[in-house]
C-alpha cells in the first residue's frame, strides 16, 4: 500500500462569504459618520454683524430666513437686497406659505416652539427686515432671533 492517497484534482476551494456581511455594515457606519448634511448654500451676500453675547438654539425647531444683495454669481437678479428661504429667492408673499410649511414639517411637541432666525446682512436696509417681520406676525411666528457673528478678542 502506498502512503500517499491522490488528492483531487487541484481545485482552489471557494471563497469563504461569512465575513462579507461585516464589512458592508463597517463601510455603511463609515459613510454615515464622515459624511456631512448640506446647509443651505448662499445666494446672497452675508456679512453679519458682530455681537459679544450670544446663545446657540437648537437647529431642529428654528427657520432661518436670510437677507441681502445677491452674490456676484447672481447678479442678473439685481443690486437690490433679496430675501432668501432655503435655496431660492422669496419675495415678501412668499414668506408666511414657508413660515406654514415649516411648521407642519416638525414635530408635534416643537410646533409652538418654533423660532425663525434672521441671517441679515450688515449693510441691508432696516425697512426689508421690518416688512419681513411684519410677514411673521402676520403667520403668527413671534419668536425671532437675529444671527451674528462671534466678536473676536481684542
């Protein structure tokens, strides 16, 4: 009798899958935490004022509504300052359908904490932030904040 049996013919065993499913959900968390939501992107100029006290509100019940002269690659819209909700110019009607849309997309418990939030810039005229205030109480959103930048230490 021999010592050596004859193997089979040399065939490469399969690839074993049992691992595959933790590195899909590696890959997924991975994704999940590098990548980044994406805020409104700017059309307008947004310089803002400066102010030495400040207090940081929670993002999930506030609107922000964004004032200014339209940004160097929005030109064609005018030297006059805009309005801006989300990502598209607003004019002054425009303001309490998205102060309502707004609302009825939070939640139940923050719709009658829900706080509009003006990122004005420095050099726009005063009469267009009271004509959009005037819009606001008219929605019934009486809870407003202007937004400004942090005062640097001298």
């Amino acid at each position: 009798m021999s010592k050596f049996k004859k193997g089979k013919s040399g065939e490469t065993p399969g690839i074993s899958t049992a691992s595959l499913p933790d590195i899909v959900f590696m890959l997924l968390f991975f994704f999940m935490v590098a990548t980044v939501m994406r805020d409104n992107s700017l059309k307008i100029k947004n310089e803002l004022p400066v102010a030495n006290q400040v207090e940081k509100l929670e993002k999930d019940r506030t609107m922000f509504i964004y004032a200014g002269k339209p940004s160097e690659a929005y030109k064609n819209m005018g030297t006059e300052a805009r309005i801006q909700i989300n990502d598209s110019f607003a004019n002054l009607e425009d303001v309490q359908p998205a102060v309502y849309e707004f609302i009825a997309g939070t939640r139940e418990e923050l719709k009658d904490k829900i706080v509009v939030g003006f990122k004005v810039d420095k050099n726009t005229n005063a009469g267009l932030v009271s004509d959009i205030k005037q819009e606001l109480r008219e929605a019934n959103a009486l809870k407003v904040m202007y937004v400004t930048g942090v005062k640097k230490d001298e």
